[in-house]
C-alpha cells in the first residue's frame, strides 16, 4: 500500500475513533436466552404478532418503539406504562407526554394473550415491549439486535415520573440532556436515539409553539426553514387542529434510515427538541453530522438502544410477571 493510502486509512481511522463510544453494552443482568427454556417459541410468537400489526398500519412500529421508551424512563423498562387506571394504580397513560398520545396498547394485549396460550404467566410485560421495540425496528428498515430479557413487570406506575422525567418536544437541549443523564445515558445515546423520530408522528399541539410564538414574543422559530414552516401551518392553525398529525421525517416517513438527520441540517426537523441537537450543541452536532452522512455508523450507533432497554429493571423475584399487562396480578 503507497505511504499516502496507508495514510489516508490512518486518518480516517481516526476521524472514526469517537464511534467506539457507540458499541453497544450488554445487558447486565439480563440476557438473550432468558426464555429458551420456559418459553422457546416466546420472541417468535412477539414477532409474529408485531409484523402483522405494522403491515396493517406502517406507523405501529414507531408507537412500540416509544412505548418502549417511555415505559423506560419511568421507574426502569417495568411494563409500568402498561397499567390502567385502577382504585390502587394512577395510570401513566394520563401524564403530559402520553395523553392523546402514547398508542400500541391493543397489539402488546393481542401479545401478552398469545404468549398467556403458549406459556402461562412466564413472559414478562417488560420484555414484551423491549422485543416488540426491536422487531419494529427491524421491521421499519433498522438495525437488529438480540434483545437481552429477564425483565419483571412493576406492581406500581408513576404519573408524576412520566410528566417528569420524560423530556418535553419545547425542554432545552441541556434540560433533554440532563433527562437522559439521569437514566444513565449520554450524549451519544441522546442524539442516536432521537433517530427514532426518522418515523412516525407527531401532533400539532407538540410543536406549535415553534410555528407561531417561540420565545413569546409572537414570533417564529427562525431555526426552522420557512418553506417548510409554511407547509406546517396550513394544517397545524395558531389555534384547533391540535391533533392533526404530520410526519417527523417527511422524505421517508415509514422506513428507519438517517434522512432524519439530514433533514436536521437542512433546519426541517418537526420538534423543537429535534432541531436543538444541530443548533443549541457544539457537542452533539458533529454526530448528527456524522450520521447524516453514514447510514451504516447510525445504525451501530442505535444498538444502544439496548442501554435503554437495560434502565433499572426488575429481575430475580422483584416485582412480577403479570398475567394481563394493564393490570397487577392481585389487588
Ligand atoms: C430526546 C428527547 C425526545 C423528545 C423531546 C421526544 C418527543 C416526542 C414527541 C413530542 C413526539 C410526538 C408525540 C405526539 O405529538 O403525539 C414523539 C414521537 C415519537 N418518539 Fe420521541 N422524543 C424524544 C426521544 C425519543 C426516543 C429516545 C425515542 C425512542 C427510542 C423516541 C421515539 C419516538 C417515536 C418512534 C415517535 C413516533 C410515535 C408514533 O408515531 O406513534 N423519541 N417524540
Ligand atoms: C412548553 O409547552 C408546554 C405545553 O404546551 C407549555 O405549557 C409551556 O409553557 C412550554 N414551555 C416553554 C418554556 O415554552
């Protein structure tokens, strides 16, 4: 190999070197073949049910997806957001970021009853939703990855810990920082992670504010490129309209791939809390960057995901495996 080419590999070798940073951890105390035994057809039946629901609707991928996300980053990857409202139980499903909002509840039931045929009271709601997450993104064009499991279901839920903890599409970047800190992911995983939003919808009452008033002073935000802010409007008014649904990545909305990213440089993506990752961090835009322009390093990079899948879960004899997952075993 000529000095320059050998060179040239070194270089970008280097320039690659941060990516290191993206390798997936492993699951702790959770691992792979948690099932193997009790319940060998267990993450075959969850795929099965998963594939039908997203060639039904294309969106159900990126609904499991969140799901998984915001059971996650409520007291640990638990099934909490799964419980109803009950005497006992103040259900998730009402805190800020879930209301109107969170969905995918019937196809993780249409699971759990499978699952309940095949091998009672073994499979875990938690794990459910960590392998129906996975199937979806595979599903939608991502990356696959063998999902750790052993996850127990919570005997509780915390509405106060999903309006809290959950970051909020108008928080400032160092607040959506600090939300991922304290689950014990960083910068990486944030900006990796908010690569889910290449599908999916979100509402117009989750980024009007950018459309009309950012800073209240009755003005725009002038992060976002105007044409596209013009499009936005018509269907998303100063006032009503706050359900009407748009597309997070409008140049490929149902396939997980980086054009989320692009987009984002191109000042076009939906949320607030998308756009910041390019404008309001020195550290994070380099990523952002870096995944825009390698589809492949994004990919590694969302295998951490399984960090996510690994906040705090119950194991051993905590907590339990619930036989219908929106509501405890016994009051
Ligand atoms: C970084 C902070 C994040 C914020 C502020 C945020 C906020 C939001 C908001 C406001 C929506 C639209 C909800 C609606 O209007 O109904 C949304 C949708 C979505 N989010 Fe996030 N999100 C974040 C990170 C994540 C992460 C880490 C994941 C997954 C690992 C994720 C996955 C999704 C998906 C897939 C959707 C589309 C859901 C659907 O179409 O049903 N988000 N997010
Ligand atoms: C963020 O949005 C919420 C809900 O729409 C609103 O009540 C709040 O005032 C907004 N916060 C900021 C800082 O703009």
């Amino acid at each position: 190999m000529p000095h320059s080419m050998s060179l040239f590999v070194v270089a970008s070798l280097l320039a690659f070197a941060p990516l290191c940073l993206c390798a997936k951890s492993s699951g702790g105390y959770l691992y792979p073949q948690f099932y193997d035994r009790s319940c060998p057809k267990a993450t075959e039946i969850v795929r099965s049910i998963v594939a039908k629901a997203v060639a039904e609707e294309a969106r159900m991928a990126a609904s499991l997806i969140r799901l998984h996300f915001h059971d996650c980053f409520v007291k640990g990857c638990d099934a909490s957001i799964l419980l109803d409202g009950s005497r006992k139980i103040t259900t998730e499903k009402r805190s800020n970021p879930n209301r109107n909002s969170a969905r995918g509840f019937e196809v993780i039931d249409e699971i759990k009853s499978a699952l309940e045929k095949e091998c009672p009271h073994t499979v875990s709601c938690a794990d459910i939703l960590a392998l129906s997450a996975g199937d979806s993104t595979v599903l939608a064009g991502g990356s696959s990855w063998e999902v750790p499991l052993g996850r127990r279901d919570s005997r509780g839920a915390s509405l106060s810990g999903s309006n809290n903890n959950i970051p909020a599409p108008n928080n400032t970047f160092q607040t959506i920082l600090t939300k991922f800190k304290v689950q014990g992911l960083d910068l990486v995983d944030l900006v990796a992670l908010s690569g889910s939003h290449t599908i999916g919808d979100a509402r117009c009452t989750s980024f009007r504010q950018r459309l009309y008033n950012q800073n209240g002073n009755g003005k725009p935000d002038f992060s976002l490129e105007q044409n596209y802010a013009g499009k936005l409007r018509q269907n998303c008014p100063r006032s009503g309209g706050d359900q009407n649904l748009f597309v997070m990545d409008f140049v490929s909305p149902a396939k997980f791939d980086n054009s989320y990213f692009k987009l984002l440089l191109a000042s076009k993506g939906l949320l607030n809390s998308d756009q910041v990752l390019v404008t309001k961090s020195a550290a994070a835009l380099p990523l952002v960057k870096q995944y825009a322009a390698n589809n492949q390093l994004f990919f590694q990079c969302f295998l951490n995901m399984i960090k996510m899948s690994n906040i705090s879960p119950l194991t051993g004899n905590k907590g339990e495996v619930r036989r219908i997952c929106r509501r405890v075993n016994s009051q």
